[in-house]
C-alpha cells in the first residue's frame, strides 16, 4: 500500500471513531438529560415527608384517569382534631404520625389498586380505578388511621389514637369529563362527614349535596379541622 493510500485509511479511520464517538457522547448526554428530567417530574410530584404523591401528582393521575375514560373514584381523608393534637404533643408528633398513617393508607389503598397522595398537611386523597366498592374501601381507610399509633417523640413511646372523616365520589369521564369536580364532590362528601361525627364517611349526594362552584379545601389551602 503506498504512503498516500496508509494516510487516507489513517485519516477514515480517525474520522470514524470521532464519529462513533461523538454519536454516543450525545447518547450517553440525551440518556442523562432524559434521566434528569423524569428524576424532576418525580421529585415535582412527590410529597418530601410522607414520600406519598402530593397534590400535583394527583391531579397528573386523575386527568390520566380521564385520559383512559375509565370510571373512577376520589376518596379524600381528612384526620379529625389535628389543632388539638399538635397543641397537646406538637408538629414534630403530628409529622410522625402523618408519615405513619401515610404508611397505612398506602398498604389498604394498592390492595384495592388505588394510588394515595398528600394533599395538605392532614389531608390525603386516594384514586381509585375500581370503583364499584368505594364506600366499602373508604370506610377501610378510616378504620386504618383509627388504629393505635406508637410515637417516638420522647424517651419513651406514647401511643396515641386518632380518627378520620372520609368523602367519596364517583367520576365517569365520558359523562363529565371535568376532573375538578370529581375532588370537590368528594370535598364536599368529606365535610358532610365531619358534620356527622369523628371517624364517619359519607359519599357524594348530588341532590343533598348540590352545587359544585368554588375550590375544594385541598385547594383553597385552608385550615385542618
């Protein structure tokens, strides 16, 4: 092979592996551009204390849910007398519990199939793709957040008991296809509950329970009962 044919061949084979090279440095470079951007869509959509979704992350499962048009249910869980609670043992007891209790959701809820969220400090929602129970399901939401708590906030623990109200409504988005109201109807569920009593669920009545103008309690950011 003459001198100019070995230069030439030299000179391809550099420009190949430059090529080759630069093409999978863009790969390795677009991989973790990608894997930076779902590690934020997580992180946007996820509850620091609890690691539960948080509100954001429910809406993102809930307008899927309509995007499947698929029946559904939203059960908000609202914890009873929480003021009293952190005046008796603080906000460091109450951060306890409410990661407990997230615990616990989380176990009754994926048995159903249902995903659950943080909406705000003792608020919690659970969608559920399975609807046909959902009173039934809710009303086991409830009596997991009833069971007795052991905190550590002291040297020794103290076991504590709480109760829950719990809303319920039922979606079909071929119907109403406004996700908005599937959590104000439970919203208002909810409150209809706490009128009843601690530890009561109630579903959503459209005749004894109408209207659905304004923004849910998750939303409007107000206080916990």
């Amino acid at each position: 092979m003459s001198t100019f044919a070995q230069i030439t061949a030299v000179v391809a084979a550099l420009t190949i592996t430059a090529a080759v090279t630069y093409y999978l440095t863009r790969r390795r470079t677009a991989g973790r551009y990608r894997t930076a951007i779902d590690a934020a869509v997580r992180a946007a959509h996820r509850d620091d204390l609890t690691g539960l979704g948080n509100r954001a992350g429910f809406h993102a499962a809930l307008a899927a849910a309509v995007t499947r048009r698929r029946p559904a249910a939203v059960i908000l869980i609202n914890l009873d007398g929480t003021r009293t609670f952190v005046g008796r043992l603080g906000n460091r007891a109450l951060d306890q519990l409410l990661v407990l209790t997230a615990g616990r959701l989380r176990h009754v809820a994926s048995a159903a199939g249902g995903a659950v969220f943080r909406m705000r400090r003792a608020e919690f929602a659970v969608i559920l793709e399975h609807p046909g129970d959902a009173a039934g399901h809710a009303a086991r939401l409830v009596a997991a957040v009833a069971e007795p708590t052991d905190l550590r906030i002291t040297r020794h623990p103290i076991t504590v008991t709480v109760t829950a109200c719990a809303g319920v409504a039922v979606f079909t988005p071929h119907e109403d296809p406004d996700q908005r109201r599937a959590l104000i109807r439970a919203d208002r569920a909810m409150r209809a509950a706490k009128r009843t009593g601690r530890g009561h669920t109630a579903v959503f009545d459209p005749v004894t329970m109408r209207g659905h103008g304004g923004a849910p309690a998750s939303d409007a950011g107000s206080g916990e009962a």
